[in-house]
C-alpha cells in the first residue's frame, strides 16, 4: 500500500482549445485536482503499447478557470497505466478506425487492472443511434438501413422523417425528408452515398421544435437536464449549431427512459453518459463523449463533475483501491 496521491488520466483533445466554461472535460479535471488528485494529461497519439504493458507518454496538469492560461503541464513522462488510477477516455470523435484501436490498448489496460472510463468495450460497441433501438418503445418509429427505395416507401408512409448518418454528432447530416421533397432523391443519394452506406431514418417528431433535451446520467441515474431550442430556421437542437439552451424539468416519461436503460449503462460501465430526448422519445445515447455539465451545473446549481468523479472513487473502492 503506497500513500501517494491517486493519479488520473485525462486522454483527449488538446487542452489548449478546451473552452473552460464549456467543456466537460475540463469540469472533471477540475474537480479531480480539487480533490488532490494528480491530474494527468495525454493526447491519444500518446498512448502505446510495448510488450503487453500500455503506456503513455502524459504531463502533469494544473488547471485555473483562467481561459488561455487554464494548464500549466509538467514534462512529459513516460509511464505505464498500471500507474495510474483511473484513465478517462474523452477524445470526442470523429468515431473511425483510429479511435477504435485506441479502445483496443485502454481494454488491454482495463484487463491489468486500471479503471478505464467509459470502459472501452462499450465506447466501441455502442454506437449512439443504433444502440437505442434495442428499446423500440423507447424510441421514435425507426428504419436503418442503405436501401433509397426502402427509405423513400418509409417517407411515403409515415409523411415525413428525419435522416441522419449513424456515425454523426452536432447535428451534421441530419435531413428532414417530407415525403413530397422534390429533393429527396438528393438527399438519399447524399446520405447513403448512393445506396452504398447504411443511415437511420425516423419519424419526424414535430417536438423538437420546443426543444432537444439532452440528460446526463451518472452510473445509470438521471442527475440533470438541458433543454437545447433550435434557433432560427435551422430544425436542429445542437448547440453546435446556435440551439439555445434552456432550464428544464425531467419528465415522469424521462425517468423511465433513464429506469430502462440506465442498468444496461451501469453495468457496462458506462459511468457518464448523455442521451438525447425530443417529445418524450429517446433518440441518442452517447457514451464516447457526452457534454452538458456546465449547462446543467448553472441551470440547476449542480457540480455534475463531482457526482462523475465520486462514481468512479466508488468503483475503484468497489475493487479494492490500488492506491
Ligand atoms: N426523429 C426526429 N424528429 C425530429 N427532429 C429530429 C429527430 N432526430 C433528430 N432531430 C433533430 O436533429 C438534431 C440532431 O439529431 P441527433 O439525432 O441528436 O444527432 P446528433 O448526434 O447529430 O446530435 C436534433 O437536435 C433534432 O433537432
Ligand atoms: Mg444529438
């Protein structure tokens, strides 16, 4: 039994564009160095593997809330993750074979004994869209599949849907398709690379205009909520693409999305999760990177990061702390 402090890994983007009063990321590195933590920072070319042992090549961080001096980083160090505590996995996407690999090398990590979270197999495995559709009552009437005419008798059936590729976020690629657009041979064709790339396609639900919410949930429970209200004329509900954001209550219809789902995440270790709810159906559970901590810490007088952190303190208690 050593006494040194526990020590966490932060693996994402680089920390230089983090905005702090935006990114999660950040929040939680905060609050690990408020709890004397050692914060440790790496970007994902960091990481390898040599003989078995994974290892990156990290700088200690210390954080201020000052922007554009908010890390100060030590020298790189090399080091083995067996050294460290917990490694938290927060590149965002893009979600392609890259990002994959690196699941492979932190589940190697994982199977040495460190806590990885989100745990590797399900950052690989759940994809956000097509993960949620093992819960048909939970989600919108939906179609997956490459097929244009398929999609095209969808629209003519259900009026109107939404297209959206399976690997997007921030709203990108997400159509509205009624089923008398004159573009929506275009639009197929775009979508599915002429037929040639599987999409999701869904009933348009005319809730989104009030608003996209977005809850977070720690270990499988709902801990808060943002409304995103598209802006203009744009039907998106991504702040990424100018939603504003809004207080907002967690419905008795939400609770049960989060009462269903939320054992499947907890048990796959998915500790921090954000899904995506518009007019009481589940259309996004996404584990890669989810955000909204700021936005629900200020709506609700929250500190969404401490409820994160203290979740994984938990599991490493659970399998007996190694520090
Ligand atoms: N079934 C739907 N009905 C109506 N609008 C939708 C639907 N699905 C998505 N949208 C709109 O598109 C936006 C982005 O969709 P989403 O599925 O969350 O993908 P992304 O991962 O890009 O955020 C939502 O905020 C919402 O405004
Ligand atoms: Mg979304």
């Amino acid at each position: 039994m050593t006494h040194r402090p526990l020590r966490q890994l932060f693996l994402m983007d680089p920390i230089e564009t983090v905005l702090i009063d935006k990114d999660s990321t950040f929040a939680l590195m905060c609050e690990a160095q408020s709890r004397g933590h050692d914060v440790l920072y790496a970007l994902v070319p960091d990481l390898y593997m040599r003989g078995g042992d994974v290892r990156v090549v990290a700088r200690g961080a210390s954080l201020q809330r000052v922007q554009g001096r908010h890390a100060e980083l030590a020298e790189a160090k090399d080091l083995s993750l067996d050294e460290v505590d917990v490694v938290w996995m927060r590149k965002d996407p893009p979600f392609h074979m890259g990002y994959i690999f690196n699941t492979y090398l932190l589940e190697l990590a994982e199977q040495r004994g460190t806590l990885v979270l989100n745990r590797p197999e399900g950052l690989r495995s759940m994809n956000e869209k097509a993960w949620a559709m093992r819960f048909p009552e939970l989600v919108p009437t939906s179609l997956i599949t490459q097929d244009m005419k398929r999609i095209r008798s969808f629209a003519e059936e259900l009026g109107a849907v939404v297209v959206k590729p399976l690997d997007g976020n921030g709203g990108e690629g997400v159509f509205i398709v009624r089923r008398d657009d004159p573009n929506i041979g275009v639009i197929l064709e775009a979508s599915t690379q002429h037929g040639q790339r599987k999409v999701l396609s869904q009933r348009y639900l005319p809730e989104a205009k009030a608003g996209d919410k977005r809850i977070i949930l720690v270990e499988g429970k709902p801990v808060g909520a943002v409304l995103r209200v598209p802006q203009g004329v744009d039907h998106r509900g991504n702040i990424h693409v100018g939603a504003r954001v809004e207080k907002t209550p967690i419905t008795a219809r939400e609770v049960e999305i989060c009462a269903t789902i939320g054992p499947h995440l907890e048990a796959a270790g998915q500790v921090f999760v954000g899904i995506d709810v518009i007019g009481g159906m589940l259309t996004e559970v996404n584990v890669t990177s989810p955000t909204g901590i700021h936005e629900i810490n200020a709506f609700e007088g929250l500190k969404v990061e401490a409820l994160i952190i203290d979740a994984a303190m938990n599991r490493l208690e659970r399998r007996g702390a190694r520090a």
